[in-house]
C-alpha cells in the first residue's frame, strides 16, 4: 500500500512538472487539415490530448463493464455461496471439537451444499468427525479411506485410520498405516514415533535406530531427545548380544554411555562384556564413573562381585571403595551392609544399616537388619520386629513405566509401548511409608528402642554346632553298647544311714565304663541343671 502512494505521488509529481515546463515555454501549434488551418496554445493542445485520453480509458471500462456485466454477476453470486458454504464449515469443524454432532451434522450437510467436495476435502473430515461423535465408526472408517486415497489428504486420512486400529486393537494394521505414512512424509511426528514404537517392540532394533537416524536428520526430534532415544535402542541391542556377542554388546554398550552418561543398563551391560572378555580394570571403571553419577543396587552388586574367586572380605572391601566414592549415600550403606554380613562382620553390617535406615528408612535396610539379627544371634522375637519395620517402611525403588514394575530394566513398556519409559523409583502409592513419628532418625531410633530383648540365641560359630552333635551322637553310641547292669550280691557289711559306702581303689573294666570324652555323662548320675549360652 505504502509502494502505491509513493509512485502515484511521483506520477502527479511528474505531470505538474510537465505542464510547468510547458508554462514556460509558450508557443503555438498549428495544424493543416483539408486545406484549412488549425492554430491553438502548445499548453492547450497538450491538455486536450490528455483529456481525450482520459475519456477513451472511461469510455473502454464503461464498455468493458457492460460485456462482462454477466459473467461478474455469476462470478459474484458463486463467491458468495462459497463463502457461505466455508462458513458453515467452520462452524461444522468447531461444532465437532465441542462434540455438538447434531450441529456438526447439519453444517456438514449445508458445506456439502454450498461447495463441492473436491474443491474442498475438509468437507470429509468434517463428516468423518461427525460420523465418529455419533459411534458410527464405519462411517467414519470409510471416509479417512476416501482421505488416504486422495494425494492432498493422505496424511490426515492415514492418521484417521491408524488411531481407529488403535481404538479396535488391531495393532498390526495400525503398524501398517503408521509405516505407510511414515514413508511417504517422514517428517510427521505422529508416523514416525509410531513406526519407532512398533519396531522397538518387535525387537527390530536396526530398523529402529535407521528409522531414528532419519528423524534426527528431517528435526523431527530434538537432538537431546534423539541421542537419549539412541542410547536406549542401543542399549537394547547390546543387552540382546551379550550372551553370543560380548564385543558388539560392549561397544553398543559403550557408545550409548557416550550418548547418555546416565543410562545405568549401558554401563552394567558394557561391565559384564568386559567381564566376559577379561578386561576386569576397565569394566570396574566404567561402574565407578556410574556409581558416582548415580548410585544404583545393581551396580553395587556387580561391582562387588566382579570377579568369581574373590573372599568374602575382599568383596566387603570392594564395596568399602564404593562407599568412599559415594559417601552418606544410602545405595552405599546398604551394599557395605551386605558385604559385611556376607562376611560376618556383624557389628560393622549391623551399624551401616542402621545408617541407611537413618537417611531413608527403607523396607532394605530393616530387611537387612532382620537377616543380621537371624545370622548373628537367630532371636525370631528381634527377627520378627525387623520384619514388622520393614512392612511399615517404604517401598524400595524399582523400575517402574505406566503404573508396571518390573525387576528389571526394559527399553520399551510393555503397557503403552513407549520408549525409554522406565524410571527408577518407589512404586506409585508407596512413595511414602507409615512412621508414627514422620521423621527418618526417629523412626530408626524408636525401632532401637523398641527392640525386644534377646531371648533365644545360637552358639557362636557353626563349629560348636557340629561338636554338640558330635558329642550327642557320641553319648547315643555309648548308651547303645553299654551291656546290662549284673544282678546283685549280698554284701558282707551295710553301712548304717547316712554313711557314705567305700569306693574301693581298683581298675576298672573298659567295657561297661564310660568313654573317655568329657561331653559324655553317665545317664545313671544326677541329671546337671541346664544351661544356655548367651553372646551377651
């Protein structure tokens, strides 16, 4: 508009400066025709000639006007039908995203009236629309194949009747749908996730890291989104090669780490291929550079008994360095806890645990607590109020997707079939616990002091169990062999009441005695008082 008024400013610009010019310059003009003499102003003259122009211009739109008069009355009427006809569709199309199908309906029928349909397609989909508020899926099926089949709506028909599979359950025609959109317009997001879904689901690995590539390359996703995509497929596909491949896992494994340094599945697959092809220092590595990101149970476990042949305490000191990397962690505190009662140190695995349970009470910690108390000193009343805590405790994390938890990590959830949907933490409904007091110390603490008393407790090492067998087993034997008592001889002398009968000084017999083992008593003695071992 601005161009517009500059120019026609110019142009009378120009004419005001051509009639000076010819202000200032006067002259006459003469003309000769059939014998006479025509003589005027040069200044006359020009103005009569631009006049004349002027009027042959009118003259000609005047006429023009006139013999196109019928088709601008045509012309006219039919854009105001069409624009009637697009007004009822627009009112159609909000009718049915309001889910008035009754309103959708009777605009879908005066659009059909007032336009045609291959002039304009979103007559369909307002159909289609309508068809599906009303439950007449068919209907609506029939029209989004209508779509697909025309080159101008062959995503929007697509897309109509992949989420109708979608409703029916007929997941592989809705794959299909999902392909076919996704090769003829890789760039729509809906086709393309799909197509990644299906194939991941499947197991179709390469395909789907193929299908991502090209995602990445039309922008479909973010490269943040993308690489972290990448990372999980390959490490799926590396969890698939670790049994008959352990070189491709580990640098499957490896390069997703690269891609997501926080992907706990990548680096416990490339440790257990390292594992595998002897490369012990680097795989503990990789578990430390995990562990210090993020401290993980699984990791812990895999970093302690990485190799086969290791004790008991070694392993206890394995884990040690796991805490010193981590320190005040609660992952850290539980796997020192396991180690030392693995390797019987009870008082140190006693006092981590109970460390943890002071940062986070979970239901590990006075599990362990329970397992140390049935290894160290086997009271089921202690057992028990450990069991009990740690019913009331909170849940321990676990991989959770879509309201599933698994024991173990999976690229894709089995609910929706999302990727990369799992995430480490407490169950849903179970995120917190039922702690009278609402504090982590003082639940711990109030534990403690509610621990009942020990009652019932084992000797102190399994070896004293196998030497009271032994020394049972030996009494059963003796009592077996012993031969019966001989019958009574009169004796000589009875002592009178009270007095004690002389033991006379001579050898006795080896067979009717008592063996020599200590833990052996004579069943015809006085029966000892019982006694129990205490620890404390």
């Amino acid at each position: 508009m601005m161009i517009r008024l500059v120019v026609f400013a110019l142009l009378v610009l120009l004419l005001a400066y051509g009639f000076s010019w010819f202000a200032d310059r006067p002259g006459d003009l003469s003309l000769i025709w059939e014998g006479q003499i025509y003589q005027t102003k040069l200044i006359v003259a020009v103005s009569a000639i631009i006049a004349l122009i002027a009027a042959v211009m009118i003259v000609w739109w005047f006429v023009r006007l006139i013999w196109t008069s019928p088709h601008s009355v045509t012309r006219y009427f039919r854009a105001r039908k069409r624009d009637r006809g697009y007004q009822a569709l627009s009112t159609g199309l909000i009718a049915a995203g309001a889910g008035n199908a009754l309103l959708a309906r009777k605009m879908a029928a005066r659009s059909r009236g007032l336009i045609r349909a291959d002039q304009e397609p979103l007559i369909n989909l307002l159909e289609a629309q309508a068809a599906l508020i009303e439950g007449r899926h068919d209907e609506a099926r029939a029209k989004f194949e209508a779509m697909a089949n025309d080159p101008e709506t062959r995503e929007l028909g697509l897309r109509g009747l992949y989420l109708e599979a979608r409703r029916l359950g007929a997941n592989e025609a809705a794959r299909q749908y999902a392909e076919k959109a996704a090769d003829n317009a890789p760039y729509l997001p809906w086709a393309a996730q799909a197509t990644l879904e299906y194939r991941s689901q499947a197991g179709h690995w390469d395909d789907a890291i193929r299908l991502l590539e090209q995602q990445k390359a039309a922008r479909v996703v973010e490269k943040a989104e993308a690489n972290r995509l990448h990372a999980v497929l390959l490490t799926a596909r590396a969890a698939e090669k670790l049994e008959g491949d352990p070189a491709g896992a580990r640098d499957d494994a490896l390069q997703a780490l690269k891609l997501a340094a926080d992907l706990v599945p990548a680096a416990l697959i490339a440790a257990k291929a390292l594992f595998r092809e002897g490369g012990l220092r680097k795989a503990a590595s990789i578990l430390e550079q995990a562990w210090k990101s993020k401290p993980h149970p699984e990791i812990g476990q895999t970093y302690v008994k990485a190799r086969s042949g290791d004790s008991t305490l070694d392993r206890l000191k394995r884990a040690e360095r796991l805490e010193a990397l981590r320190p005040n962690n609660v992952e850290s505190l539980l796997v020192v806890t396991q180690a030392a009662l693995d390797a019987q140190e009870f008082a140190k695995a006693r006092t981590k645990a109970e460390a943890a349970a002071r940062i986070e009470p979970r239901e590990a910690a006075f599990l362990l607590l329970a397992d140390i108390e049935e290894a160290e000193t086997g009271d089921q009343g202690r057992v028990r109020h450990w069991l009990a805590q740690a019913l009331k405790a909170p849940r321990d994390p676990a991989w959770v997707a879509d309201g599933f938890v698994s024991d173990k990590w999976l690229p894709v959830s089995p609910v929706t079939g999302r990727i990369d949907a799992f995430e480490w933490k407490a169950p849903f409904g179970q995120i917190e616990g039922r702690l009278e007091d609402g504090s982590a110390p003082a639940a711990i603490e109030t534990a403690l002091k509610t621990l009942p008393p020990l009652r019932d407790v084992r000797p102190e090492s399994p070896v004293n169990d196998h030497r009271i067998i032994e020394l049972e087993r030996a009494a059963t034997i003796a009592e077996a062999v012993r031969p019966a008592p001989a019958p009574a001889k009169p004796k000589p002398f009875e002592p009178a009441a009270g007095d004690k009968a002389p033991v006379p000084n001579e050898a006795k017999p080896f067979f009717g005695g008592l063996p020599d083992d200590p833990g052996v008593r004579d069943s015809r003695a006085e029966p000892e008082p019982k006694t129990r071992l205490r620890l404390f």
